[in-house]
C-alpha cells in the first residue's frame, strides 16, 4: 500500500496542491505524485515504465528542466531557453541550458551562472550556458535538438580563456578536455564550473600521478582554487617541499567564527562540498585533514591521536576556545574525541554537531572477543584484500584510491578500538530519517554517554544523502541555528 505523507514543498502552496494528493487510504492523509510511470505486472511487482514529466535524474538529484527555464526566461536579456541533459555515462551527465538572447547584445555566460545562483539550489546549476541567435527547427516547426552546437568551455568559464603557456599546463588542460567534456579548457578555468565534482577529481588527481609521476593534495581544489595554473605551479616544485595539508581553508572569506569540519574515514573532505555551498559566503570553514593521506608519513591508528592533530591544525587559524566542530560519519567519532580532550583541558569546545556519526559499540569482554577473533582471520582476509586490491584498483591504474585505502585501514582499526567516554557538554545529532524509520539511529549509542545534553535533529534521507542535494539545504539551515546558539535548532530534542 502506498504510504501516507504529512510533508509539502517549503514556501510553494501551489506546488505542495499538485504534488501532494488527498489519500484514499487515510482520512486527513496526503500522498505523493512521483511523476513515475508504472505498471502492477501479475507476480505483483511493480515495473517502472518511464516519467510522466520531463524530469531528468543526475548523481542521485531529481531535476525539472523547465524550472532551470523558468528561472532563465525571468531574466531580462533572455527571450527563451531550453535545459538539455549532455553526456551519456553516469558520472559524465550534466545540465546544459541553451538560451536565444532577448535583444542584440551578448550573454556572458559566467553571469548568467552568477544570476541563476541566486534563483536555484547548486545542484540545479547548468555546467554551461550557449546562446544561439535563433531556434534550429525541425521539419514539423519543433526544436530540432540534435542541430543545437556543442557546449565549449566558454559557456562555462569565468573570464576569457587563457591559453596554456606551459607544457604541463598543455597536459592538464588535454586531461581536464578528456574528462570534463569540453574543448579549449583555459588555465584559469574552475574545474567544478565546468562540470568537475568529486568522482571525477579523483580520476583527474590518478591521470596526473600517472603522467607526471607526482601526487598532488586532491584538496588542492579547496585551498589553491581548482585550476590548471594552480596544478601545474605545485607539479614544478620538488616533491619534498610540497606541502600535504592538515588544514584545509575550503573557504577563507568571511566575518562569523570559523566552522571546523573533520575527515570521514580514509582521510576525505569532499563530503562537506555541497554543505560548505549552502553554509553562506560569510562563513568560514576549515577542514581538519589527516595525517598520511598524500605523504610520507605514517597514519595515526588511534582516534586519540587523530583528534589531537586536528586540533593542533584547528589552533593555527583559532588559537583557543569554544571552537564550532562538525563531524559526518566517522569524522564524528573524532570530532567527540575533540570535545573530550577539550574539555579535559580546561577548555570549552563550544558547539559540538555530529552528523549520523556511529559511535563504536564493542565494550568490555565482547571487545577483547572480538578482537581475538579478528586476529585470527587477519592473514586470510589481508591475502583475498590484496588479490582484489591487484585485479581491480591495479589494473584500472587507481593509485589514488588504494593510498586512500591504506589510510583507510589504519583508521578503521583507530575507529573500531576506541572507547568513548561520557561527555559532560552539549552536543548535537544530525540523524538522517531513514536510519530514525529503520531504528537504526546513532543516537541509541550516545543517549548513554551524554544524557539530556545531546539533542537531535531530523534531516530527510539517507546517510548518504543528507549530505547532498536537496536534503543539504535543510541540514545547513538548522546546522546555522545550531552553530548561531540556538539549543535546538529547526529539529527537535528527543528521548531516543
């Protein structure tokens, strides 16, 4: 039976009344029109035939193009527009928006993003705009889509394109080209501009080990703007004085206090990437990076030790408390070690927000079964980890993801070992509401060491996609609350 919903769209009534239908079922009930088209077959599966709308799905968001042409056609210099889909793979689909301009002049594309910022959520950005001068049309008067020119670089880039001036400026450019999709890509263009995200950074971070025969900090994209110049200025310096951050500025500007994010599991801060965008361009955000993620240097193989470096790292940009600490997943568990050593110190960590962060759940004897356990099956499982680690990250050439492997394993033996201890502060939950509905929810395992101080809040989705679009807009909105002084946020404090 389909299920009842409360929900409704935020501010648009007249959506919410198309969307959410009266139910049958459930007086006072509403369910949702997906805009899916199915058919009940005979076994009683349900078989899903197509849309009824012209929504398009990309990297989990579902998109309707005619609100991208809505938004387009409200500005005064465009006269009509149309939102296609480009790209077949998918890792490689993304928004393009053809536009025929209202009167002679030009359109800057790089404007025409900057007005759509201001209209849409990220993820709903085209990575290019084209103007065309007038519709090519079919035999039958409508758009003849195929005839449409192929998006450049230009649609989508900031300024006039600069042309390499190097040959490793060249070689990035022809490996951006390849991977992005577009034609004469310019040294000072940005890679998420121009349709990069995370998936496809770390292809072009492994394209350019196996070239150059160097690693760069993939959060080099944070810190140094994701460009060719930037890239190609670190691939001239030597190897050895190139600096692997513990300190990520992800974005430096802005006049409130800082916001401190820490690394999930194997040492990344792309998932903060969607979260960072909807925070405002008045706040700062650093990322608290790991040790042993790009360089030479071991990784640290105790949450203990792990929180202490982020915290050196967090005192070079605020050198005492209370700090703002935010930690998704496992970066949770260390973010808690954070406030531990903090408060244990003499000194308040200020707000604590854990998003969907599990806490370990192995305690005494169990743990040392466990252990023994573990260790008994080492060999065995090391020997089938390594073939796989040879047939697949070998052969496709993924270094990248197997030193993020390696790191990786030193943090989830840190992760798995430690014990938390109560916590005498306040902390926040972020708790995706699939986990709530599956009674799965990490806050089972923190009630106990915090009591009354720990307050949750809902957030729509999974574990994954609470951190993207659309459900990050919300989780920034009550994660500003939070971090503002606000006890409970736009959530609610509950008993779990």
């Amino acid at each position: 039976m389909a299920k009842a919903l409360r929900g409704g769209y935020l501010n648009q009534p007249g959506l919410t009344a198309e969307r959410f239908i009266a139910s049958p079922f459930a007086a006072g009930e509403r369910l949702y029109r997906t805009g899916d088209r199915v058919r009940l077959r005979a076994d009683g599966a349900i078989e899903f035939i197509g849309r009824l709308d012209n929504q398009v799905k990309i990297r989990g968001h579902r998109i309707e193009p005619g609100e991208i042409e809505a938004a387009l056609e409200r500005h005064e210099a465009i006269a009509s527009s149309l939102v296609i889909v480009d790209g077949n793979g998918a890792d490689d689909r993304r928004l393009v928006a053809y536009v025929v301009p209202a009167g002679s002049g030009a359109i800057d594309a790089a404007m025409m993003r900057d007005y759509l910022k201001t209209q849409l959520p990220d993820y709903m950005l085209p990575a290019a705009v084209v103007a065309v001068p007038a519709w090519p049309l079919t035999a039958n008067g409508k758009i003849d889509r195929k005839a449409l020119p192929k998006p450049s670089a230009e649609a989508a880039r900031a300024a006039v394109p600069v042309q390499p001036r190097s040959q490793a400026e060249l070689h990035l450019c022809k490996i951006w080209e390849d991977l992005l999709g577009v034609e004469q890509v310019g040294v000072r263009d940005d890679f998420f501009a121009l349709g990069g995200h995370s998936l496809l950074a770390v292809s072009m971070f492994d394209a350019v080990e196996q070239l150059f025969g160097k690693r760069i900090p993939m959060d080099t994209l944070w810190y140094e703007g994701g460009t060719v110049e930037t890239l190609a200025r670190i691939l001239q310096q030597d190897q050895d004085a190139i600096e692997w951050p513990t300190l990520v500025p992800m974005r430096a500007q802005g006049t409130r206090q800082p916001l401190f994010v820490v690394h999930t599991m194997g040492g990344n801060l792309f998932h903060y990437h969607d979260l960072v965008r909807e925070l405002g361009p008045d706040q700062p955000v650093y990322g608290l990076q790991a040790r042993g993620v790009y360089g030479k240097e071991a990784p640290r193989s105790t949450v203990e030790a792990i929180a202490a470096d982020c915290i050196e790292a967090m005192r070079r940009v605020q050198r005492s408390g209370p700090y703002r600490i935010v930690g998704f997943s496992s970066g949770g568990v260390v973010a808690y070690e954070m406030a531990q050593q903090l408060q244990r110190n003499g000194e308040p960590a200020g707000a604590v927000v854990l998003i969907d962060a599990f806490m370990p759940g192995f305690t005494g004897p169990a743990r040392l079964l466990g252990a023994l356990r573990a260790m008994r099956h080492a060999e065995s499982a090391r020997e089938i980890q390594e073939r796989v680690y040879h047939l697949v990250l070998g052969g496709l050439r993924l270094a990248r993801l197997r030193a993020l492997v390696q790191i990786g394993e030193a943090q989830r033996w840190a992760h798995w070992s430690y014990v938390p201890r109560p916590y005498a502060g306040r902390l926040h939950l972020f708790v995706a509401e699939e986990n709530e509905k599956a009674g799965n929810s990490p806050a089972r395992r923190l009630r106990p060491l915090l009591g009354e101080q720990l307050l949750t809040h809902l957030i729509p989705g999974t574990h994954g996609t609470m951190v993207r679009y659309p459900h990050v807009t919300q989780l920034a909105t009550q994660l500003n609350t939070v971090i503002a002084g606000g006890d409970s946020g736009n959530g609610t404090a509950r008993d779990d």
